[in-house]
C-alpha cells in the first residue's frame, strides 16, 4: 500500500501543522527549489492530520532562512524510501 511521509511544523500561532502549497512555485519559493513533494486534496489530508492533533496551513510565509532541504537531502530520502 503506498503511504505519504508528512513533514510537521511548530507554529507559534497554529500549533502543529503540516504546510501545503497550491503551487509547485509556491512551494520552492518559499523553501526552495530541492522539496519533495507529492499531489494531494487538502480535505484528506487535514482530516487525516487532525485525528493526530496536527494542522495544515496552505500557502503560509516562511521566515526566510527556514529549514530547506538540500538538493543531496532529497537524494538521500529517495534512496532510503527506494529500499
């Protein structure tokens, strides 16, 4: 069965939460260009989430200087969920 690893935040003002982004160009200008990523409906995923006690925030503004990842840290993922 095929699973999506979900990548949580700490918000000051939303508590846990999971970003999505409408855009692929939304999501790299905020975070940068090497993100994985997947297609998903937000429904879902916030209901998902929200039996975990976690949220989704679409489109947020990130405060530049984040935590990105690197293009060789999507490398290494890949390879690790190849196995």
């Amino acid at each position: 069965m095929p699973f999506v690893v979900v990548e949580l935040f700490a918000h000051p003002g939303h508590g846990t939460v999971a970003f999505a982004f409408s855009t692929p160009a939304k999501l790299a200008a905020a975070l940068g260009g090497a993100q994985p990523w997947v297609a998903a409906s937000i429904g879902p995923l916030a209901e998902s989430l929200a039996e975990q006690g976690a949220g989704v925030l679409l489109d947020p503004r990130v405060a530049p200087g984040a935590s990105n990842w690197r293009p060789a840290d999507v490398a290494a993922y890949a390879r690790e969920a190849g196995r």
